[in-house]
C-alpha cells in the first residue's frame, strides 16, 4: 500500500466532497469580511480569497502533473523538486510527483539561491517545480544546475526561462499513469541540517509515507467529520504528516497563508475547523489578543473545534494551562518527531495526557522508544540519548553513508536529543546534544552565522546560542569577543548584518569572550550556563 491508494479510496467514497481549502487573506478587501460575506457582495475577490477542490479535483490534478513529468522525461527513480509557498496546487503536485515513481523533493522557502543549487544538486535533482516567490533566487542558478533539465513554473508571472504551469497543465491527461509503485519503493527526500548548518539529504520509502498516515489518525482520531487548519508550511514534514491524517480518513484540510489572530479564528469559524496545529508563538499570540480583547470569542463559531495540539519547539507548561483555562472543552497534544523519522508522532503526549504537560510523551502508535547511555538503557530521571526505531525511520543520508552510519544503528535512529523518565515513564527533553537553535518552530544553525560575522574585520571570535523565550521557545544570541585596540557597539554588528536573511540576524549581542577548550572547540554548554541559567526542562517547568 502508499499513500496514492489513500487518495483512490477517498475518490470513490468522496469524490465530489471538498478536499481541500486554500485561505488568502491578502487577497480580499481592507476591511475583514468572511468569504461568504463577499461572495455576495464581490464574488470576484470570493474567488481569489477563498479557492477550494474536491477529492476528484484533487486526482485529476495529480494525474496531470504525473502525466506532464513524464513528457518530459521524469521517470521512477528521478528527483522533482518543490519550491513552493503554501497553495491549493502543492498537494496535488506533491501526489503528482509521486505517481510517476518519482521522489517528491520539498525545498524549505527560506533558502537563498545557493542554498537552493547545493539542495537541487546534493538529491540529483532532474526538475524544478518554483512558484512566484522564489524567480528572483531561481533565475540566477537556472544556468548552474546541470542536473535539472526542467523548471517549471507555477503562479501568475511571465518567466522566459520555465514551462508555464497554467499554460500547458491542460493539454495533459487527467487519467492515472498507472505506475506501479508499492510501499519498499523510494517515496521523498528532505533536509535537515545539524550543527554544521550544511543540509542533509534524508531519503523515505513509501512505507514511512503510509506509517505517518496511521500514526497521526490513531493520535488524534481524525473522522471524515473532522476539518484540519493547516499553517506551517508543506516543506515540513509535520504540516504534511498531520494533513495525512485527513487523507486517511477522507476529511477536509484548510492552508491558510497567513497567521494573524484575527485570521485563524475567521478561518476555524467559516470552515468548521475541529483540529488546529499550532506553533508556540501562534498560541501566546492568540491568547494575547484575547486577553486584549481584540479577539472576542463571542464572535465567532468555535463549538466544533476538539483539538489544539503544538509542535515544532518545547511547549512552556504555563502556555498549555492558560490555553485550557480560556478553552476548557479542548484536546490538547504535542507531538516529537524528526524529519529523519518521518516527521511528528515517534514520541507524543497524548489527548488523555494532559497532567503530564512539559513531557514529549511516551512511544507514539508504530514506534519503539529508548533513552540510552554508552548503548544502555538509562533509569529513572538519568539523561540519556533519545533513540527511536520504528516504520518511519529514515532509509539513509542519501550520499552521507558516515553521517548515515553515525545516526542509523541496528535499525535504531539517533536522534541527538538528550532526554530523561519521570517515575510515570514519561519522557522529558532535557537539552539538545546538536547545537541547532529552534525559533518559532524554524531550525537556525549557529555555524552559518558564526562564519558571516567572522567576516567583520573587528571580530577576533565569535559563538552563537539559543537564549530562552517565551514567545519564540529561543532567540538567538551573539556572544562577540572583540580584537584587542578595537570596539564595536551593537548597532554597528546590527548594521553588518543586514544582509543576512531576517530570521538569521541574532536577536541580541553581547560582547564577552568566547571560551575554548583544549581541542579549539567553544565551550557552548558552559555559555548556556552562564546566559542562560536553566536547563531546558527548567526553562518549561517554571515559566
């Protein structure tokens, strides 16, 4: 079985049911109306705010995609890159992708163009499918990738140097390729990065693809009833994998572009929005304009929504008991998991859970679970190594074999996150053994900002780490230690890092020196001692 048999059941049980919604906030008048507000009023912008397709739609997209790869020359085995914003189109192309035996290959929105070309190249990409956001980071490398042999274009503008999406999508068949694919075939490739900041190519079988279809609907119980609101972007494997549990079930999944308070809570109230996957700043925002009084919740149609659950980032305890006091009726759940996992669900709360807030949880449905030291199990309350092993486990680092042999033992999957039991068997994250920085849900790898500060000529050494935050779960924080004659102040660090992208840019300077140890490397843990003050768990458990 994969995940295409999904999508043919729900065709035959469904087919004329909406599948998916496509939220624009952007594309509607000044003042805030729901969608069925101006639709009978301005039916035009009705259309460009609020696009939708059912279950059959859905299907035939994904053939004509399927059939338009093969045209030009995508066979299984090849490598179809995504690059594109959260939109109606992803979906189908992602399934599209994957009925020609193809590997689906999502790209994060964020990469700059030589982030995008080391990406395209390191998974021996063939085509490039790029939406209106990224021409001006794909034109300059359209010339440099030999590997891809075709862009394709999906949004509104002229490019001279892609196929046109909407020009040519209708000249293809909307009749399945009829490929034959089963679950031991290769499915995806996604990214990941660890401290060195250089993106890993993580390669899934269609087996890992169905196993987080059944593990996020035995979670969460998704129903065909149930109406999924989805923000955080399709590159990620956790927005996809939590929408698997809509496929399974047959049941509408909304993408909404766009964050505001304001905005999610008219989407749930027009669409009928059960279950909401939320980041921990998307949370305290919520709670923030309520208690302000800018959302009032008498305004809207919030009796359906049964589950708020959160992951992505280390959920403060405080955040969850305030949400359930404002929210009383709500499921609350958090889910751990890795892109080499296959994304969320190896380790989860759980709805019935609650008390045990602060926790990852325990083993989610499929996954076997260990926290070891030096290869052995650890007792109660000892740190240790998180290992994980189960259906989803990663095949490999494509084209890594020693950082595949350094995390991938005897079936079990390092994680790198170092975790302890409570008395109850629940699992708790203590620290994290890769330096990676997670704000608002984003990965951040301090060597990549380390090497462009170094670039200031008033820099002798420098070390980034996450500093805690209530909002974003960390920021990040320059620790500069400045050559001996000079000074620098922080809006001169600010103002050189300027070009850097704006997620990059540390959040707060502070000049000290910058310890080493005996090998050269920089004493991080010691830094976090000294900034920070708390261990991760402290940092959840007291906030």
């Amino acid at each position: 079985m994969t995940i295409i048999d999904f999508l043919k059941d729900n065709v035959k049980k469904y087919k004329d049911e909406e599948c998916l919604v496509e939220i624009n906030p952007l594309k509607k008048p000044e003042c805030y109306r729901t969608w069925r507000e101006f639709s009978l009023v301005e039916p035009g912008l009705a259309k460009e705010y609020r696009r939708s397709m059912s279950w059959k739609n859905f299907d035939e997209l994904s053939n004509k995609v399927a059939n338009l790869l093969i045209s030009k020359g995508i066979k299984k085995g090849d490598k179809v890159a995504i690059l594109l914003m959260n939109c109606l189109e992803w979906l189908p192309i992602y399934f599209g992708i994957l009925k020609t035996g193809a590997l689906a290959v999502p790209m994060n929105y964020r990469y700059t163009s030589e982030e995008i070309k080391y990406c395209l190249d390191l998974a021996d990409c063939s085509c490039l499918i790029f939406g209106d956001e990224f021409i001006g980071r794909v034109e300059p490398i359209a010339d440099h990738t030999p590997k891809v042999k075709t862009l394709i274009f999906v949004g509104e503008s002229e490019v001279p140097f892609a196929d046109i999406f909407k020009q040519i999508i209708n000249l293809y068949s909307n009749e399945s390729p009829n490929i034959k694919i089963d679950e031991l075939d290769e499915a995806a490739i996604y990214f990941s990065s660890g401290t060195t900041g250089f993106p890993k190519a993580i390669l899934h079988l269609h087996k890992a693809l169905v196993s987080s279809c059944m593990t996020e609907q035995k979670h969460h119980g998704q129903t065909h009833d149930d109406v999924f609101l989805c923000m955080p972007p399709l590159y990620h494997t956790g927005a996809k994998m939590h929408w698997f549990g809509s496929l399974i079930s047959g049941s509408k999944g909304v993408l909404l572009r766009g964050i505001k308070p304001e905005w999610i809570f008219n989407t749930i109230s027009d669409e009928g929005c059960t279950i909401v996957w939320l980041l921990v700043p998307w949370a305290q925002d919520i709670l923030d304009s309520i208690d302000k009084g800018d959302i009032k919740l008498e305004n809207y149609k919030l009796d359906q929504w049964r589950l708020m659950h959160i992951g992505a980032q280390p959920v403060p305890p405080s955040l969850v008991q305030r949400w359930l006091k404002v929210f009383p009726h709500h499921q609350y759940d958090t889910n751990y998991g890795l892109s080499e996992s296959i994304g969320p669900g190896c380790v989860h709360l759980g709805v019935e859970n609650v008390d045990h807030v602060g926790a990852i949880g325990v083993p989610g449905y499929l996954w076997d679970v260990k926290i070891v030291n030096d290869g052995k199990e650890v007792g109660i309350e000892e740190v240790g190594e998180l290992i994980v092993k189960g259906p989803g486990v990663m095949v490999e680092y494509y084209k890594n074999k020693k950082a595949t042999e350094e995390t991938l033992k005897d079936g079990w999957l390092y994680t790198g996150d170092m975790a302890k039991y409570d008395k109850d068997g629940f699992i708790y994250l203590v620290d994290r053994k890769k330096d990676v920085i997670i704000t608002g849900g984003e990965n951040i790898y301090p060597v990549q900002i380390e090497d462009y500060l170094r670039k200031n000529n008033k820099i002798k050494d420098v070390a980034v780490i996450g500093l805690p935050d209530k909002r974003l779960g960390e920021i990040t924080a320059a620790i500069i230690e400045i050559k001996e004659g000079m000074s620098a102040t922080e809006d001169e660090i600010n103002e050189f890092c300027f070009d850097l992208p704006r997620y990059k840019r540390p959040k707060k300077i502070i000049f000290a020196k910058v310890p080493r140890n005996a090998t050269g490397k920089i004493e991080k843990p010691k830094l976090r001692e000294i900034y920070c003050g708390k261990s991760l768990v402290e940092i959840q458990t007291t906030e």
